[in-house]
C-alpha cells in the first residue's frame, strides 16, 4: 500500500532511501502548550509516533524482500496487517499533533475558533460549530478508559463531515479524508491526567490551531490548500536547500565520507530541558555566534540542530548561509532525531560559552 503524503514541503524530499516514510516534525512548541506538558508530548511523540514509523519502515523493509510465490499466507498476513496498522498510526498521530499549536511563537490561549469555511461547513453538517463540537467530545470522552480515535472527517460519497469511531489505527470510514483526529488511547494523556480522559478531551479542544485544520479541509475537498508554510516549524529556514532531514543526516553520519559538522545550539535557558546530543556534536550558544563561528570550517558541510527545529537554529542557519557557509538545519531538531532512533550521547556543556 502506498502511504499518503500529507500537505507539506517538510522534510526535505531530495534524499530517502526507497519506500521510507520521514518523519514529520513536531509543529506545536510542546514546552508552551495550555494544559499539556511538554514530558506527555515529547514521550508521545517519539516513543509512539516515532515507534509507529520505525516499525512502519522495518516492515516496508522486509515486506521489499518478501518472495510472494513461497511465502506461506500466514507471514504474508502478519506483515500485511502490521504495515497497515503501522501506517494508520503514523498518519493519524501526524493529523493529531498537526492540528495543535499556537500561531508563529505563541501559545495556544484556548479561544481559537474554526476558520470561516470550516465553520460554516461545521454549521451545514452539525447545525452549528457548538453542535459539532458536543458530539465530537462526547464521542472521545466515551472512549476513555479504552482506546481509539476520535476523528472529524470528510466523506465525498456522504457529502458532509462526518465525525466517527475509529477502535484502533486502522480503523476507518472508506475514502473518507480524516481533518482531525484526537488519540483517545491512555499512551496519550496518562502522564499528564492519569485516568482523567475527560479532562484531556478538554485540553486538546484548547490546544487546537484551527489554521490547519482548516487547510486540512480544503485540501480534503480538493481545494488546492498552498499553504505549505502552516505545516513549516515556526522560524525553519523556508528554503528546502537550507534544511536537512533526520532520515538524510542520519545516513550521511553513518555512510559517507563527507561527515558534516554537527553544532547543537541551546538557549541558556533552555538546557534544563536537555538531557543529550548527536554523538560528535558540539554544543554552543546561539548567543555567541560572532564568537564560534571563526572556529568552522568553510569547507565542509555544517549541520545544526537545536531542541525541535524552531527558530534556534533556523535563525543561526540562515546567518551561517549568509555569510556562505554549507549549513543546514536539522527538520524537527533533536526530536525529531529521537523519534527515528538516531543516537546519541549525555549532553556535554563543556564547549558551552557563557550565557549573553
Ligand atoms: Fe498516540
């Protein structure tokens, strides 16, 4: 089965190895969230999500060696029903964390409301946005303590939006277009809200960026969305030159010759956050640039990386290039790294200039 590509240019296309699945990096700044902390996030993010796509992508790597004429049926099935459980998870878990987030570098403040067209559709298909919004929480309420999604989609063949049941990652109304989906499954709130599914349900309804939720819409019913840059991390360098993938980065460490330079850049008040980095990297202060950048080299390939790819490194990388450096920053940062498994090491501040 082919995986459908959400709406975005991120990561970068130029590289993949065939039939790989990148991820997609974190959009929401998960330590700014309304009620949902950045430790419940972050854990969902890579260890569910990112487990969902590791293991979507081991299995496209074993089902690319099957021999289809002696295979017995019971492999075939397993591996089969695994892809499609797999890539259900992957692409329902991006739709879901897509669709929360402030706008540029603010939080979400919980008044959001639905984009004009969405919420006039919203009106024809549930009466009004209060309607479609009762039943849409009652229906994620009603799961909890089981698991499942919770999804407003829409289905060309009905003509409306419908929102629906989902018992698990595979679940789904045929040819619907999923527009927002809300993980019911406890990996998604216990940390933060223990047993308290109700109070999780609340929390997202106050984390949503309606934006793309309705680009997702339109794209859904086959307006063209062009909206590329909704589905950017803020403050990313816009240029798809000027980025690289964890998929890409990773391959580079581990194949080629030309091992680009790996800086890790923090805030000073961001490394209580931190805990490791990419082996061989070395760790600075966006601060004080004008002082580590006269120890890079200009002949080999720079790559930088900071905690989910946001405006830390886009800002230092489109500096870098300014001043003609090969630099690149790494789409989705260290966490985007940690969702694909790449290693690292204990976080060594020992090249860390004093904070500015
Ligand atoms: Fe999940």
């Amino acid at each position: 089965m082919e995986v459908q590509t959400p709406p975005s240019s991120l990561p970068s296309r130029q590289f993949a190895a065939p039939g790989t699945v990148l991820v997609r990096p974190l959009l929401l700044k998960p330590q700014w969230m309304n009620g949902l902390s950045e430790r419940l996030l972050v854990s969902h993010y890579v260890n569910n999500y990112g487990g969902a796509l590791r293991r979507l992508n081991a299995i496209r790597t074993r089902l690319a060696s099957v021999d289809w004429t002696r295979t017995p049926g019971f492999e075939i099935n397993g591996l089969k029903r695994e892809e499609l459980i797999a890539a259900g998870s992957v692409i329902l878990h991006e739709i879901y964390f897509e669709s929360l987030g402030g706008y540029g570098n603010d939080p979400p403040n919980g008044l959001e409301e639905p984009t004009a067209d969405l919420a006039r559709a919203l009106e024809r298909d549930f009466g009004s946005v209060a309607a479609w919004r009762a039943e849409f929480t009652a229906m994620a309420k009603a799961l909890g303590g089981g698991s499942g999604w919770t999804i407003l989609a829409w289905s060309e063949r009905l003509g409306r939006l419908i929102n629906h049941w989902a018992a698990d990652h595979a679940h789904g109304l045929p040819s619907a277009t999923p527009v927002l989906a809300l993980d019911m499954y406890e990996h998604a709130y216990h940390l933060d809200f223990g047993a308290n599914a109700a109070g999780y349900v609340e929390r997202v309804m106050a984390n949503l960026n309606w934006q793309r939720i309705g680009a997702r819409y339109r794209m859904a019913i086959g307006e063209t969305a062009g909206e590329d840059e909704l589905f950017l991390p803020y403050g990313a360098p816009p240029q798809e030159e000027a980025r690289i993938s964890a998929e890409e980065l990773k391959a580079t460490l581990d194949h080629d010759g030309r091992r680009p330079l790996l800086l890790d850049l923090c805030l000073p008040k961001d490394l209580p956050r931190r805990t490791d980095m990419l082996v061989g990297a070395t760790l600075h202060a966006p601060g004080a640039l004008s002082r580590w950048i006269e120890e890079l080299p200009r002949d080999r390939p720079i790559a930088v990386y900071c905690i989910c790819g946001f405006q830390v490194s886009g800002t230092a990388v489109t500096e870098l290039r300014r001043r003609g450096y090969d630099a690149k920053a790494l789409a989705g940062g260290i966490t985007a790294w940690h969702a694909i498994g790449g290693a690292t090491k204990p976080l060594d501040t020992s090249s860390y200039e004093e904070a500015r």
